[in-house]
C-alpha cells in the first residue's frame, strides 16, 4: 500500500483493483464465493461479474485509504452529489443512512463540497490520511468512532449534535445495534439493518434520509433520497413503512450496481442460513 500510494492516481487504485481480481482467481474459497454469488444475479454473466466486483473491493480499499489522492481539491474534482435539496428542505437535525454498498467515504465527499456532515463510524487509519492536508476533515467535532469501551460517549456527542441541529452519516448495516431486520437479496446473503441508528433517532426525532453511492467512470455519485415518511402513532420500535423503503433502496442498487456490492459475496461473516459462505 504504500508503494502504491507513491504513484500518481490512479496508478495505484486500479493496480489494487486487478490484484484483487487475480486474488479471486486464484484463491479458491474467494473464487467458489464470487462465482456463487454472480450466478445468481439475474441478467448478468457470472464470471465476467465475479471479477468486476472482486476487483471493486480491491477499489474499495484503495478509496478508503485516499490511495494515491493527496489533496482534498483532488477528490474534490471526483464527488458528484444529487438530491442536495433533501438535506436543506427542512430544519433540525438529520441522519443520513448509508449501507455498505458502493465506494466509502460519503461524509468526506460531502464536507469537500461544503456539506457539514458528522461521521459516525470506524476511524480512517492510513498514510494518506496522516498528511497535512487531510487534517482538517478528521477534526474530532465531525468525526465520531464508537468502540465498546467508547460507544455510550460517541452516542452521546452524536444526540448532542442532532439535537443541536446538525447532521450525521453513518451506517444503516454498520457499526452497533441489535439486528431489526434483514433484506433478503440474490446470492444467498442477506442485508442485516441494525439498531444503533435507530437509537439515535428515537432520542432526537431527527429527520432520516437514506444516501447511497456508486461510481460513474472515476466520479463518485453520492444520492441523497427523501427522508423516511413520519412514523405513525404505534410505530413504537421500528416505524412500519421503514424496513419496505429501505428495502426497496438496497435492492434497486444490488440491481443497477450489482459489481459495487462487495460485502455481498465477501461478507466478514456468513450469517446462519446464508448459502454463500467464504472462509
């Protein structure tokens, strides 16, 4: 990685991309996994699909590590967002729900192109984001890593910021929470929706708009959907019409963008159930 980080972007991004597809070939249980899950993606051929999002997960690395990108004006030139008038149409606070899905980094996307948006999630470790230029988009205000030791402190700064107005992205599949509910999808392996959002909804009221993301040529789209309808009177929990929208979201992507779904056919675990499972 950091030789590759030497090289001018996006030398080393594409590099990582066709390593990690011959990992894929090469590597039985990865190969067996890919295929299995590309075959049952309808409409596609499944070893031409395997390897594109093996080797997107290689791309997905190299994103998340700013692998080659060395100024925020760089990335700057690459971000492209759509439906930016959901986030401004109304005041309060407003949570905007990822999943893994497409390439990372949505909340830095976000503040290069003037969005204040808080982080909720893993912290970004790497060479490139050590460098002076990135210093400013890890400022603790806007960056919050819960940790089990952590978590209920994270939680707390993350309340304080909703209540105050402010905006966060963070993981619907992601970082805490008891599972509220699963997506079936194509190929086996589920889509788990966890709780810790809903956490933080429940004590603020803040407005949820699901985002997705995915790459036109080298560009990151970043998509800002409507906000989630009010919830109803004996919507105590999960709201009723929630897991059918979201649903629906995650779907319509695996669909349009079925090689920037990585975590599908490589998920971290295989979940009881699942058909696919990698070792």
């Amino acid at each position: 990685m950091i030789g590759l980080d030497l090289l001018p972007w996006p030398w080393g991004e594409d590099i990582l991309a066709h390593l990690f597809a011959a990992v894929a070939l090469v590597r039985g249980s990865r190969r067996r996994a890919a295929i299995a899950w590309a075959s049952q993606q309808p409409g596609r051929r499944a070893w031409r699909l395997a390897l594109a999002v093996s080797a997107f997960r290689g791309r997905w690395v190299a994103r998340s590590s700013l692998l080659g990108i060395r100024r925020p004006d760089d990335l700057r030139r690459r971000v492209a967002v759509r439906g930016e008038e959901h986030l401004a149409a109304a005041p309060g606070g407003a949570i905007l729900l990822g999943f893994h899905l497409g390439p990372p980094n949505v909340d830095v996307g976000l503040r290069i192109l003037g969005h204040r948006v808080a982080w909720l999630g893993s912290a970004r470790r790497s060479r490139a984001w050590s460098r002076e230029a990135w210093r400013p988009l890890l400022d603790p205000k806007d960056n919050l890593f819960p940790s089990r030791r952590f978590w209920s402190g994270s939680l707390f700064r993350a309340r304080r910021l909703l209540l105050d107005g402010g905006a966060l992205f963070t993981l619907a599949d992601g970082w805490s929470g008891r599972e509220v509910c699963r997506v079936p999808l194509p190929g086996g392996y589920p889509l788990m929706i966890r709780a810790g959002w809903l956490t933080l909804w429940r004590q603020t009221g803040a407005r949820v708009l699901p985002a997705t993301t995915h790459l036109e040529g080298r560009v990151q789209v970043i998509s800002i959907h409507p906000p989630l309808p009010t919830p109803g009177a004996h919507d105590a929990d999960l709201p009723s019409a929630w897991p059918d929208i979201l649903g629906s979201l995650v779907k319509d992507y695996v669909r349009r963008f079925p090689e920037q779904c990585p975590v599908l056919p490589f998920p971290k675990r295989p979940l009881p159930g699942s058909r696919v499972a990698v070792s």
